[in-house]
C-alpha cells in the first residue's frame, strides 16, 4: 500500500483457475465441433445460450475452456490469412501433447489443412500447427524433457 492506504496497482491477478477459458467466434457449429470434438478429442461438456442469441459450445482441454461461440448471423470479418505473420491479434494457441505427429496425421485426415507439419524447432521440442474450419491455426507442441 501507499500513504495513502491505496492498493498498489502491480498487484497482479489472484488466479483461481491454473487455465484460461478461450472463446472462439465460429461460423459453423457442425464443421467446428467435428473438428474439436472428434478430431481433436476435445470432452463437450455442454452448450448454453451467450448474448445476442448465439450459442456458446463449452468443451475442455484440460484445464482451459475452449468456448466456440455459434452468433445467428456470421460476422463479416473473418480469421485473416497467412499464419503468424498474417495479421495482429491472436494468431493461434498451443496445445502440449506428446503425440503431435499423429494430431497431425489425425487432422490431415479429417480435411483439415496442417499449416506446419511436425518440425523440430530446436532440440527436444516438436511442433504442428493446423487450421479449424474458420482458419484459426491450433498448434501442437512436445518438449521431449516432459515427458
């Protein structure tokens, strides 16, 4: 505290949940939950209205919510292409598994394009990166010293 009893405002987040929840805007309930769910893998744990009449699908990914949010009307902006290097913004989120060559494999199967196949970044760490139905990129991620 301060003198003058103000809390200081580098507190921080008191964090009750060791993951964050990720809401994804998604034009497709189908396509996206055949890619999460049963691609994937992802446990669907229910769905629930969200405001401005969308839908909201809830599914986990272990600690962290994925939430794809269904809207009645599709907006107009869309995931903008090129990857990383693409746009501003969040540009994709990781996913650490041991088996990122057989995602891979797995989401190739399934339609989905694999913007980066399973490459070794640097010593002990693999990598995969695909993209959803929307063409927002999903990476995999292994670092060997984890097991």
């Amino acid at each position: 505290m301060d003198d003058g009893g103000v809390a200081s405002a580098c507190m921080g987040i008191a964090f009750t949940k060791s993951a964050i929840d990720l809401g994804i805007v998604i034009t497709d309930s189908e396509a996206s939950l055949a890619f999460y769910r049963d691609t994937l893998g992802l446990e669907h744990i229910g769905d629930t209205p969200a405001s401005g009449g969308a839908t909201m699908h809830r599914l986990m990914c272990g600690d962290t919510m994925i939430k794809l949010v269904k809207h009645p009307t599709n907006p107009a902006a869309t995931a903008a292409p090129g990857g990383l290097a693409g746009a501003s913004g969040i540009r994709y989120f990781t996913i650490n598994c041991s088996n990122v060559a057989e995602m891979a494999a797995t989401c190739e199967a399934a339609g989905a394009p694999v913007a980066v196949p399973p490459t070794e970044i640097r010593p002990g760490v693999t990598i995969a990166m695909v993209e959803d139905p929307d063409g927002n990129w999903v990476e995999f991620v292994h670092y060997a010293d984890a097991g």
